[in-house]
C-alpha cells in the first residue's frame, strides 16, 4: 500500500467524520461498510483508524466496533461509577488546576503541526452549523492543546477528565440559537490562546486559558445556581 493511497484514506476519513457530525460515543459503520462508502480500499481504511486511535478520536473496541472519542477507562461503569460522585463545580474546578499548566506546556514544546491542528479545531468551530458540531471541535481544540505537551500520561488524564466530563448531567438549558453566535466569547478566547502558544509565551498561555475557563464555568455554573 503506497503513503499516498494511505493519506488519501486518512483524509477521507477525516472528513466523513467531519461531515457526520457524530457524538461522543457514536458507532462508526463496520469496516467493509466504511470501506465501500469512503471508496478506499480495507487495508488503506485500518492505517487511517489506527491514525485516528491514536490521535484519540476515535478508539476501538474487539468484538464491539470503533467509536467516536477518545477511549474512557476500563469500562463505560468506571466513569459512569465517578461521574455520580461529582458534579459540574467539580469538572470546571479540576479544568482550572489542569488546563491552564496544560497550555503552558504546550507554549514550551508545541511543534508548528501541532499549532496547524489547533488553528484547524478553531476554523472548523466557528463554521459550526449546531452546537453539537462546535462542541465536538471545541473538544478536539482543547484535546489538541494537550497533545502538544508530548505528555502520554498528562493526556490520558485529561481524556479521563473528559469522559467524566461528557457523563456528568450539567442540568442547564440549551441555548435558544441553533449554532453559536459569531460573536461567541470563546472564539477570541481560543485565538488568543493558540497565539500565546504559538508565541512560546507560557506565562500568557496560561493566563488566557485560565481566563477563557473562568469565563465557561461562569455561562455554565451561574444560570444552573440561581
């Protein structure tokens, strides 16, 4: 199989889940479906799903299938097991220790590639058409700022942190538009960010991180407390 027939499955994928739209979770089709409808041959789509596995977008599971996201704990029970002794507060406390240092380290040691995937989540989120799709790629930006610390175990918190995350019920009201708005506080919040890291500048990495979540758990925590 030539590197130019695996790209071309890679970029394939990438944009059928781009276009699907899928949420965390979500089954993709089985191979031989996936195979026919992406017009890629099966050895070709396999490099293209271990790519992605190991981007943490999708992970797989032998016997069950390939599901969108990054893969929870052992079982869906663990997660599920802590989300039911925490609560939103908690989630956006434990962002703000960790999030911030993350986008400090990333400001040290990000590659030029990284900051291209992260400039791609942040293009792709504003031309968002629902709130599902934003948040998918707003997950795939912050994802992306942890990917380039090179930190194996730092991510593999922060994708534990996220799946907790996706199970814990916020309790909150859907917004009334249908996607966000193009004045959305977290796209300036994200341009300057990825700016920070770009610039090699920790210390103003982590304070706009630490200032773009203060500003996420103040929409999501004050309408659900009063």
């Amino acid at each position: 199989m030539t590197s130019n027939g695996q790209n071309a499955a890679l970029v394939q994928l990438r944009a059928f889940l781009a276009a699907a739209d899928l949420p965390f979770e979500s089954r993709l089709p089985p191979e031989r479906e996936l195979s026919e409808r992406l017009g890629v041959p099966r050895p070709a789509l396999r490099k293209a799903l271990a790519v992605l596995e190991q981007e943490g977008q999708i992970w797989r599971h032998v016997g069950k299938g390939t599901f969108v996201g990054s893969r929870p704990l052992d079982t869906h029970a663990d997660i599920a097991a802590i989300a039911r002794r925490t609560d939103p507060a908690e989630v956006m406390r434990t962002r703000l220790l960790l999030e911030p240092e993350v986008a400090a380290l990333a400001a040290i040691v990000a590659s030029p590639a990284h900051v291209a995937e992260m400039r791609t989540c942040i293009q792709r989120s504003r031309s968002a058409t629902s709130w599902r799709q934003y948040e998918n790629w707003d997950n795939r930006l912050h994802r992306a700022i942890a990917e380039a610390t090179r930190n194996g175990l730092l991510l593999a918190l922060l994708d534990t942190l996220n799946a907790v995350r996706r199970a814990v019920t916020w309790g909150r009201l859907r917004p009334d538009r249908a996607s966000p708005p193009p004045d959305h506080h977290s796209f300036a919040e994200h341009d300057a960010i990825v700016a920070a890291i770009e610039d090699r500048d920790a210390d103003r990495a982590r304070t706009l991180m630490r200032e773009h979540l203060e500003h996420v758990e103040r929409n999501l925590l004050r309408p659900r407390l009063s």
